[in-house]
C-alpha cells in the first residue's frame, strides 16, 4: 500500500477484491508480471535452515530463473530436484 497521507490506515483503505479486464492487442504484452513469493516458511524446515523468510522473492531454482515460468513449472522444477536429493 502507498500512500502520501501519514494518518492513512489500511482501514481507509479499500482493499478488498477487484475485478479489471484487460484487452490487449496482438503482440502486446499484459504489462505486469507475476512473481514466486514465499509463504508460511514453517519453523525448523529445511527451507528456514536456508534462510528463507516468509515474504521472500524465489528468484530461480538450482541456477535457473523461475521469473518467467508458471507457479506449476516451478513447483515441478523445485520437486525434480528434491527428488534427485540434491
């Protein structure tokens, strides 16, 4: 949340669920991107061991960046290589 008034609150603030639609013309993108954020790094995990903080950006996975990649491409990436134990 932005705002220039220091008395705001997010009570004052409306920030319930939006409905935009969006056209676009051929070739163009959406203009926004969709990023892996963590959430609920559970206490004592692997991924707390790391270093992993709720909040936390998952820039790439093993090397390769993930910015551009589908949630489901991600989690597939994330649980290859888990599974190789690495």
């Amino acid at each position: 949340v932005i705002t220039e008034d220091p008395g705001d609150t997010y009570q004052d603030l409306d920030l319930g669920p939006r409905l935009c639609q969006i056209s676009r013309l051929e070739g163009q993108t959406f203009g926004f991107s969709l990023l892996h954020v963590l959430r609920d790094v559970d206490m004592g995990s692997p991924a707390e061991g790391a270093g992993m903080e709720d909040g936390d950006l998952l820039l790439a996975v093993n090397g390769e960046p993930v910015e551009s990649m589908e949630h489901e491409d991600v989690v597939q990436r994330i649980r290859e290589r888990w599974c190789k134990g690495l």
